[in-house]
C-alpha cells in the first residue's frame, strides 16, 4: 500500500535469508563428509618412498637401546610404588604377578640377581634381570616391545617415511619392499614373502595391511634385531675392531654369554619363581 515504508535488507525476505543459511551449511557439511570418506584413499599414482624408508629403519635400528632402556627403567618406576630406588620382596611379588598375567615369564628366580644379597632388587640388578628374561624367550620380546611407546612411535614413523597416510593401506608389492629392508638389516631373511607376511599380520585385509598390522609387524622385526650382535646393527660399512682380550661376547640383550652361572646363585626362599 501506498505509504508503507520500504523493508529493509535485513527484514525484506527472511525466507530467502534461511535458504541461503541452509545452502552455506548444506555445502560445508557435504564438503566435510567427502573429506572424510575420501582420506582413506589412495592415489593412483602413489610411490612408496623406498630410499626414505631405508633410512628410516636405519636410523630407529640404532636406537633399539633406547627402547629396552626405556621400558625397562619405565617399568622399574612403577613397580617402586614406595619411591626408595630399590624393589623389596613386596615389590617384587606385585610386579610378577602383574606382568606374568599377560604372559611374560621369568627363566630364573627373580632373586638370583640380587648380587649383592641386600634383600633388594637395585636397578642395575633389575635392568640384569629383564634383559636375561627378554633374551631368554621371544614371546616375552614381543610382549615387551608390544607395550612399548617408544616402539610404536618407531613403527609409525617407519610407515610414514615411506610416503604413507596413516589411514591408508600397504600393499603386498610394499610388504615385499619392507621385506627385503628388514632383510638388508637383519643380514637374513625375515619372513619367507609377502603371502606368509599377509596370512600372519594382515587382520582387516586379506591382501593389505593397516598400520595397526604393520606395528605388530614391526615390533616382531625388532624381536629379531634384538638377537642380533650389536656390531651387525651399529656397524655403518666400517670396518670394526674385534674384541680383545677377555671381554664377555655381548648379544643385543646385553647379556654376557656367562649369565647361566646366575643360576648357581642362592635364590631366597620366599622369591617368586616361575618356570620358563
């Protein structure tokens, strides 16, 4: 009618307004759901980065140390629950009983490392220990590296080295790849192909594996370079010094070849003991 004042932008068509509002959310929530559907996918023309891998692995290989090191110093913490730097036969006691429930056994009494017969388990006692129960059975490796941070960190770097996603798969072709690193590195070989590696590891694919399976398969390749003499995986193509003298020959466990006379060593009769 004539007289009525005009409307203004914001009031003159409010259907118009809500329809623009909905279109806007309509395109981000689309646009959101093809981000998300289509980040599990491939390229097509994706090159695994072989050379990058290689010196990956190289590079997480020289700090296998450092993941024993770690766990175990980790694992000593947390038994001292009374934070005196020492393990008493309590201590002792629960820490057994926790770990051995997820599988982890113990060849020899606890208290035969107690070298110094103080009724405590040190350190360096403790690290003596575990690094002759780790040696001694590869299931109890494969539980150690299994918990492990620092080696999940290793096997995920690994895999994103190689030019990876984290949500993507690798395929046999790369598992043959892998294969034949882990093999340069080990000296020998590691699995027999790709279809054994497959029919072990892969879990959500017959024919590829996620990262979730390539961490298993990546711990159990640390298994393996753990046994090996700490030359073959320090050594970067120089010529090496035998050992002189009298010194112990070391495997990666770090335990003399001499640890069996651990086993002549009183044990305390109240000491957890479990059978390997």
């Amino acid at each position: 009618s004539e007289g009525a004042p005009p409307k203004s932008p914001a009031t003159a068509s409010p259907s118009r307004r809500s329809s623009t509002s909905m279109t806007w959310f309509e395109d981000f929530v689309n646009s959101t759901i093809n981000c998300l559907c289509c980040s599990g996918k491939r390229t097509s023309n994706f090159v695994f980065d072989r050379e990058k891998f290689r010196l990956r692995v190289k590079k997480n290989s020289q700090q296998l140390d450092n993941i024993i090191n770690s766990g175990i110093m980790q694992m000593f913490e947390t038994a001292d629950f009374k934070d005196t730097a020492q393990l008493d036969h309590q201590e002792v006691e629960r820490l057994v009983s926790q770990i051995t429930k997820e599988g982890f056994v113990f060849p020899l009494d606890v208290w035969a490392f107690d070298f110094n017969r103080s009724g405590f388990i040190e350190l360096n006692e403790f690290e003596a220990c575990m690094r002759a129960a780790l040696h001694a059975r590869k299931e109890n490796m494969q539980l150690f590296f299994r918990s492990s941070h620092e080696a999940a960190e290793q096997g995920r770097a690994a895999w994103l080295s190689s030019g990876l996603d984290l949500e993507w798969t690798m395929t046999k072709a790369e598992v043959e790849i892998v294969l034949a690193e882990f093999e340069e590195t080990l000296g020998e070989p590691f699995m027999q192909d790709a279809d054994q590696c497959m029919a072990v590891y892969a879990k959500r694919h017959k024919e590829e594996l996620s990262l979730r399976d390539f961490q298993a398969f990546y711990n159990d390749f640390l298994c393996s370079l753990y046994l090996l003499p700490k030359s073959t995986v320090e050594d970067d193509g120089e010529n090496n010094e035998a050992v002189k003298g009298n010194q112990s020959v070391r495997s990666r466990s770090g335990s003399p070849r001499n640890v069996p006379s651990v086993r002549r060593q009183a044990s305390r009769p109240t000491s957890p003991k479990l059978a390997g």
